[in-house]
C-alpha cells in the first residue's frame, strides 16, 4: 500500500488534520504530541511581538481572557482529546467537527510567505467575520461544542484544538488514527482573518478547474483532491447551511 506523509505532500498544510488524513497507510503513534523543537515550528511561530500581542486579545467566543502560549501544553491536549471523545459520544459530531477542521486549514496559501496572511489553521475560524464567510455556514454550531473544552484547556490554542477535535472526529467515527502533532498558533484578532473566496466552492461552472485552482493554491495535488474529498463519507449538505442536499 502506498504511503506518504502530511509532511511530504504538504508542509504548509501539515497543521491540519486534512493534510493528514491523506496517508493512505497508518501506523500506531503517540495521539498527542507537541512540536517543541519540530522543524515545523518555525513555519508556526509568531514574532515576539505578535505573540505578546495576542496574550491580552479576547475572542469572539471565548468567555475568558486568558494569557495564551505559543504552544499547547501537552497535558491539556491530553485531556481535551478526553473530552472531545466524550462530547462524540454524547453528542454525533463527527461531521461538523471534521468540516471546521477543514475550513480553519483550508484558507491555507503557500505562495504567501508571512503569517498569518497566508491563513491555514491558525484558529481564525472562531472569528465572527469567517464565521459569516458564505462556505462557513452552520460552523458556528461547532465552534458552540468545542468552547466549554476550550475554556476548560486555555493553553490549548484554537487552532490545536478545531485539529484535535477534527482527527479525534475521525477516529471516533471508525477512522484512522492520524499521526498529529500540534503547537499552532492561533491569529490575535478578526483583522487577521482571511478574506473570503479562499476556499472551494460547491457547483462552481468548471469544477475540475476549480478545484485544481483553490487546491493546488495550497500545495496539494489531484491525487490529494481526490483523498480529501473522501472526508464527505461523513455528514451531509443541509439546504439551511450550504443550500445543497435535502432538508
Ligand atoms: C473539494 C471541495 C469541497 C467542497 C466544494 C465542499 C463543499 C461542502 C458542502 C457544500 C458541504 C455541505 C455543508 C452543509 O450544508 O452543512 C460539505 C460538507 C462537508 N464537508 Fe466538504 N467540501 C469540500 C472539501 C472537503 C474536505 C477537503 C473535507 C475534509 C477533509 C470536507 C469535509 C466535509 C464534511 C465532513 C462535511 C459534512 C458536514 C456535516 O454533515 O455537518 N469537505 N462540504
């Protein structure tokens, strides 16, 4: 069985648990692991001054102000996968959890240098401005579950955690276990969300052509499409959300 990793088809991307859920042959690996000294965590870090900057910023979303490290503390993602496991079987989740995975990661642009205008999963996502993004809708119900796990864990980062709950989604849902490895940094404010139109649209009039644009804009190719698109064994099109599929 063919096997490549996030890392190799898509280093830009690897932070998302899309990226990795293109491996197409798995083996056991430690669930939660943080980047610490990673090669990856210099595409992940903020200038000091951002990271200052985005201690004493307050989300949308988030109930409390809470001084916020540039990596999650490996206890907390422990902890927090925990409970996003107990929230999957409270509560059928899987879907939507998997979707706002994406849309955080899929904003995603490799011919953008700086950080975070080149958007990925960066935790933008939790911003009303995204939120209202047309492709966004209904991810507020998501975001609505994974809040109380995020007041609980304030060290883990938006970001980590929409990944951690999108590849714990996948396994939850008799998916593979996908090798994560975490420390994102989440963006401070809603002026460092991406504009809208960076991810796919649903019916566009070339849809070959369009996919291949917003794709390959984030370093993946055809063969990864193709992988990716797989994740729509889960879940549904609502007409009150996307407009498409039955009510
Ligand atoms: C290829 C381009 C893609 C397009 C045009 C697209 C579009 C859509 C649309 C229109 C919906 C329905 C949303 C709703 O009505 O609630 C949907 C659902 C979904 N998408 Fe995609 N998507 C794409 C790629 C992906 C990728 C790459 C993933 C994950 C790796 C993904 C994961 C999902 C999931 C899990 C759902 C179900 C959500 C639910 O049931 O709540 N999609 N997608």
């Amino acid at each position: 069985m063919a096997s490549f990793s996030a890392a190799a088809i898509a280093p830009g991307v690897l932070p998302s648990t899309t990226a990795a859920a293109t491996r197409l042959s798995y083996r056991s690996f430690v669930s939660v692991k943080c980047l610490g000294s990673s090669s990856f965590l210099p595409r992940l870090c903020l200038p000091q001054s951002e990271l200052r900057r985005s201690t004493s910023l307050r989300t949308s979303y988030s109930t409390v102000s809470s001084p916020q490290s540039f990596a999650s503390a490996p206890e907390q993602l422990k902890s927090a996968r925990e409970d996003i496991k107990e929230l999957l079987n409270s509560k059928f989740s899987h879907p939507i959890l998997v979707r706002l995975g994406w849309h955080d990661a899929g904003t995603y642009d490799k011919n953008i240098a700086d950080w975070p205008q080149r958007g990925g999963a960066n935790g933008s996502l939790r911003f009303e401005i995204e939120l209202k993004h047309g492709a966004n809708a209904g991810l507020v119900n998501a975001l609505k579950l994974l809040q109380p796990i995020k007041d609980k864990y304030s060290s883990v980062t938006y970001a980590d955690l929409f990944q951690l709950a999108s590849a714990t989604a996948v396994e939850e849902a008799g998916g593979p276990k996908i090798p994560m490895k975490y420390g994102r940094v989440d963006v401070s404010g809603p002026e460092q969300c991406p504009e809208e139109g960076r991810l796919p649209d649903a019916g566009p009039p070339s849809p070959a052509a369009h996919l291949r644009d917003v794709f390959y804009r984030m370093g993946l190719n055809d063969k990864e499409i193709v992988a990716l698109s797989g994740a729509h064994t889960l879940g549904r099109s609502r007409p009150d959300r996307s407009g498409w599929g039955k009510p």
